[in-house]
C-alpha cells in the first residue's frame, strides 16, 4: 500500500510538472493553445500570467518529490500539498471548467485517501 501510494504521489507530482511545461513554455504553441482551448491573441495576452500559475505548479511538484524524498517522515508535507491541489482543483472547476476536477483534484484526493489510509 505504500509503494502505491508512493507512485500515486509521484504522478500527481508528474501531472505538475507537465502543467509548468505547458504554462511556461507552451502556452503560446500549437499544443499549448488546443490543450486550454486558447485564441493566439488571448495566449499571447496572458503569456505572463500563465508563466506564473505554472510557476506555482513547480512549487506544488517540488513539495510532493521533496515529500517522497523524506520517505515516512515526508507524510506531512504530502498531506498539505496534497490538500493544496484538491483546494486548487476544486476552485478551478468551480471558476474554469468542470474537467480539471478529474484532471487535478481527484488524482490529489485519491492520493490523501491513500495517505490517511496508510
């Protein structure tokens, strides 16, 4: 259970990163632009704004692999990085689009599920 645990953390963690790709880097490209559904004009608008949301994303990564890092002694640092992301992924469903729900919040929530159940 723990090792699965582990890897669940490890792929949200994953999920974060691929986010701070495609918001720093990729928010202007062809990818970038179809993955958030973007206008080229709008994406350029918010080049920096997006480099930004991606930047906290790292930060969100780093926590979770600095987590796992720790081993056991990590669970802490798990659990309220863990709770940032649902928090974040609720918000933005409520404000953005429904389907970040399943993008973001539920893999953190089956993560702390797994957490509190370890």
């Amino acid at each position: 259970m723990i090792t699965f645990t582990a890897v669940i953390i490890a792929f949200v963690a994953l999920q974060h990163i691929l986010f701070l790709i495609l918001e720093m880097f990729m928010w202007e490209k062809p990818l970038g632009r179809k993955i958030f559904a973007l206008q080229t004009d709008f994406a350029r608008s918010t080049k920096a704004l997006a480099a930004n949301q991606g930047l906290y994303n790292g930060f969100l990564a780093a926590g979770l692999i600095w987590g796992l890092w720790l081993g056991a002694a990590g669970k802490s640092l798990h659990i309220f990085f863990l709770l940032c992301i649902v928090i974040a992924g609720i918000f933005a469903a409520l404000t953005v689009s429904k389907r970040i729900f399943f993008i973001q919040a539920l893999p953190a929530a089956a993560a702390l599920v797994l957490l509190w159940l370890s």
